[in-house]
C-alpha cells in the first residue's frame, strides 16, 4: 500500500502545475469569457478530486469521502455549490458576470489547496 500513496502523491504533483495553469487561463479568461473561466477552474478541481480518489463519482460523493480524508465540512460545502453553479452555466441556465467568475476561480483555489494538502499527506485520514 505504501507504494500506491506514494505514487499517488507523485502524480498529484505533476497535476499541481496542471492546476496552477488552468487557474491562470481561467483568471486571464474572467473579463472576456467568464462562463469560460467557470468551466476551467471547475475542470482543475475536479481532475484534482478524481486523480485523488480514482476514477469518477459524483461530487457529492466526492466531498463526502474527501471529508473522510480531512477535507474540511466547509470546502466539501464549497465544493458542491461549485459544481451546481457550473452545471448551470454548462447548460445555459446562469450567466456569469466577470466579477461572480473572479470569486469563483478563486474558491476553486481554495478547494485545491485543501486538496493538495490531502494529496501531500499533510492531512491525514480521521478514519484511520
């Protein structure tokens, strides 16, 4: 087992320059295509969640057993509300304003943070 963390920890920090990209594209695209800039934050989010647990689920899923990981109540919280916002933008149901996409890419660099300290090892499971 210790193998496999530790080949999960070395590939969440080859997506960490991933997501630090994908931040940077989303924050360049927050005046000028702000539904655009929800959907590549959401994207690093989510591909960080996935690469963390393996394979796909639903966020709610997701949160719950990242929670169990030491995800804290309040980012889980935050990230599902993210991912409901994003699926009505995907769908054409919201339209962003530059300013609501700023604050959105912003929570999903903090719902990254958190999890690449659960990735790192600096959060451990409460389960264990």
């Amino acid at each position: 087992m210790p193998q496999q963390a530790g080949h999960v920890v070395r590939s969440h920090w080859r997506l960490r320059a991933t997501q630090s990209d994908a931040l940077e594209q989303a924050l360049e695209l927050v005046g000028s295509s702000p539904d655009s800039a929800v959907m590549l934050a959401w994207r690093a989010v989510e591909v960080a969640y996935r690469d963390l647990l393996g394979g796909t689920r639903s966020v709610q899923e997701a949160a719950r057993q990242l929670q169990g990981r030491g995800l804290s109540p309040s980012v889980a919280e935050t990230m599902v509300r993210l991912a409901r916002l994003r699926a009505r933008v995907s769908h054409g149901d919201h339209t962003v304003f530059p300013d609501a996409a700023f604050d959105f890419v912003a929570s999903c660099e903090v719902v990254l943070v958190e999890l690449e300290a659960i990735g790192s090892g600096l959060i451990v499971d409460i389960h264990d």
